[in-house]
C-alpha cells in the first residue's frame, strides 16, 4: 500500500514529468533498448520510429498518477492494457528491467530536480502499479493455458488459406501445426502472430483482430496492408501480404481482448465501423445472427467498393438473415460504384443521418476505426442520448509493451 506522502509527491511532481515527458521516455527507450537489445523483439519498431510509442507512455505515466488517490478509476485501463501483455508474452521479470530504466530516465532527464524523496515515491508507485498487473496478466495466462485447446507462449499455426478480400486486406486462416484443437475466444478479441522481419534483424508481433466465429479448429485474420505514406511501410503486414502463403507457419499467441461483445444476450447489436476496424465486427457479426432473436445493425464506412473487405458477403448475409440490417457509407465512391447497390449513402458514416436504424431500446454500440473516427461516432452516440455504458470501442495502438 502506498503512504499518503507518497501519493502526495506522486501528484505534486507529475505535472513536471507531464512538461517532460517525452525527452524522458525517449531517454528512456534509448537506456532499454542500449541495455538489453532482445526487447526490440517485443516491441513495435514502427510505432519506435514514428514516436507513437513515446507518446502513449508519457500519456500513461501521467494518467496513473492523476488517478493516484483511486487507482480502481483505472481497472478497464489497466486489464486492457495486462491483456495486450498476455498477448506479447510479458513476463514478471520484465518489470524490474522496465522500472529501473524508466526511473533512471526521469533522474537523467530532470536533473537535481529529482530528488532522492520523488525518485522513492515514483519507485513505489510503479511498484504498485507492476504488481496490479503482473496480477492481471497471470490470471489471464492461467486461464488461456486451461481452456480446451489453450496455451501459453508461441505455437506454430500453419496457413491453410490465403484470400483477397480487397484491394488493400487480405484474410488469413491458419491451424495448428500440430494438428490440434484451438480454443475458443470471444467476437471481438484477438491474436498475435510473431514473425520474423528480415529488414530489422528482429522479431516482430503484430495484433489482429479474429475476423471468424469460434469453430475449434482454426482462427482467421484480415490484415491490411500499411503501406507507409508519411511513415515507413508496416513491416509485418506487407511480409504477411507479399511472402506469406498457404503452407508456410507463423507463432501465435493465444486469444486475449476485452473488447467483445456479451454472446449470451438477447439485447440489440449496433456495430459501427470504419476501414480496417470492420474485422472484429465481422466476428460479432457472424456470432450474433445465429439467434434470430437477436437485432443487429452493422454500419460501416470505406473509401469506396474497392478497398470494402467482404462487402458481398455482408450483402447475401443482410438479405439471407432478418434479423441483421447493413448501412454502409462510402466517401469517395469509383465511377462504378452505384448508390444502392454498392453503398447507401455518400460521404463520411453519419449516425445522426441513419438515426432510425442505429437507435434501438437498450442496445450496445461497438465502435471500431481510426481514433478520429471513433471519436466522432462516440460524441454523435452521446449527443443521441445513448449512455456511456452501452457504447464500447477498440482501441489499437501503442502502450507499454503493446503495438
């Protein structure tokens, strides 16, 4: 248990390390990674490159300590953040690496500004913090590795099928290599696959969301390809598109996420998503229909037909299964895409536009996408009158150890 006094230092000092913050998790990172050079097989190179990563750990610090005094106020953050963990195969003994370099880089960085009493308090805060999520994590790595074809660690999966589903996402299947069951996940969760990238020399794990219903046997990914723009191209993601084929292996973790959907209940579904984010729907989706009792409503916003991943098979599913409704918008339609055929509205997804079909009594909203786009159709939903704990989103990017 932490002291008032420190819980008091924590507060007091935590808007310097805010001004801070990210000189000192860049010293941080540069101290790591000097250190023990086998953790650039953890984390995301591209996210190192582009600074994301910096930027979500300084934001975290500072997160923890505003919330100090009610460290419960951050239980959904902290259990997301143990279950990307889980996925990456953090360990215990990685948290003392962590803290010692993380401490170091605010003694580097501030100076006699930091003083032998904050660097203490800060030590047993995140001493703290380390042992509510070593908790988490090995909960959730007692669990996978007890379910019915369940494991912990890497397991070789093999690829049985390799499809195309637009021109920018393609599907993966894969199965045991071993021949064995899989075990089951909720509609929403995810995998990651480690695979090695010969441009960095290292390892590099990925999450993608399960784009399949549960079935036993075998799990499926749709990965889109991040060709770069600004930023250097997705290593993992064009490797997976370009040398990936049907035989070769890859590692996978078992699946972790807590964003996924109540498969026992009989309440409205509205899912809500935008590019790549339609792939955890697609697994909600194609739960959620097996009850007939059950509404769903799927909008989705793309570009236009040519990167819609599974865009005929969601048409046959809406008109085979009365119980799901499809909206799609499409902001820069091609020439040949026809306005009630192809998509049902121009322009960016609008809620407030299809407010008929997505409000329904005592639904829950999922929400997948771009930050920006998930922002937007949070705010659209609350300003529909929908409560805060009927809307849900999935948020990809980096943390701690995470993509």
């Amino acid at each position: 248990m932490l002291t008032q006094k420190t819980k008091d230092i924590v507060k007091a000092t935590a808007p310097v390390l805010a001004q801070h913050g990210y000189p000192i998790i860049q010293c941080f990172y540069k101290r790591l990674f000097d250190a023990h050079p086998e953790l650039k097989n953890v984390f995301n190179m591209s996210h190192q490159e582009q600074g994301q990563q910096q930027q979500a750990l300084a934001r975290a610090v500072y997160a923890y300590a505003e919330n100090i005094e009610d460290p419960g106020s951050l239980m959904a953050v902290l259990k997301n953040i143990a279950n990307k963990h889980a996925s990456l195969g953090v360990k215990p003994e990685h948290y003392p690496i962590v803290g010692e370099h993380l401490l170091a880089a605010i003694k580097e960085v501030l100076g006699g500004a930091a003083t032998d009493e904050i660097i203490s308090a800060w030590a047993q805060a995140y001493g703290n913090l380390a042992d509510a999520l070593m908790g988490l994590e090995g909960g959730l790595y007692e669990s996978a590795a007890a379910q019915s074809g369940g494991w912990n660690g890497w397991r070789a999966f093999r690829v049985r099928d390799k499809r195309a589903e637009s021109d920018v996402i393609t599907s993966f299947v894969l199965e045991p290599a071993d021949g064995g069951p899989v075990m089951n996940f909720e509609p929403g969760q995810y995998i990651s696959i480690a695979v090695d990238v010969p441009a960095l020399g290292l390892q590099q794990i990925r999450q993608y969301s399960l784009s399949d219903m549960p079935n036993g046997r075998s799990y499926r990914i749709s990965v889109k390809r991040e060709s770069g723009g600004a930023f250097p191209p997705g290593y993992v993601s064009c490797l997976l598109h370009d040398h990936v084929d049907v035989g070769d292996e890859v590692r996978l973790a078992a699946p972790f996420g807590t964003f996924h959907i109540d498969v026992d209940a009989k309440t409205p579904l509205v899912l809500i998503s935008g590019g790549v984010g339609l792939t955890p729907m697609i697994s909600m989706l194609k739960q959620a229909i097996q009850d007939p009792e059950r509404q769903v409503v799927f909008v989705h916003g793309a570009r236009n037909s040519g990167v819609h991943a599974m865009r005929d098979r969601l048409r046959e599913a809406a008109k085979t299964h009365d119980n799901f409704d499809l909206v799609v918008f499409y902001d820069n339609p091609l020439p040949q895409d026809v306005l009630g055929r192809d998509y049902d509205y121009a322009g960016f997804v609008d809620v407030h536009a299809i407010q008929a079909d997505v409000l329904r009594d005592d639904a829950d909203y999922y929400i997948c996408g771009p930050i920006p786009f998930m922002r937007i159709q949070h705010d659209a939903l609350k300003a529909l009158g929908v409560r805060e704990a009927r809307i849900h989103y999935e948020v990809f990017g980096p943390d701690l150890f995470a993509e």
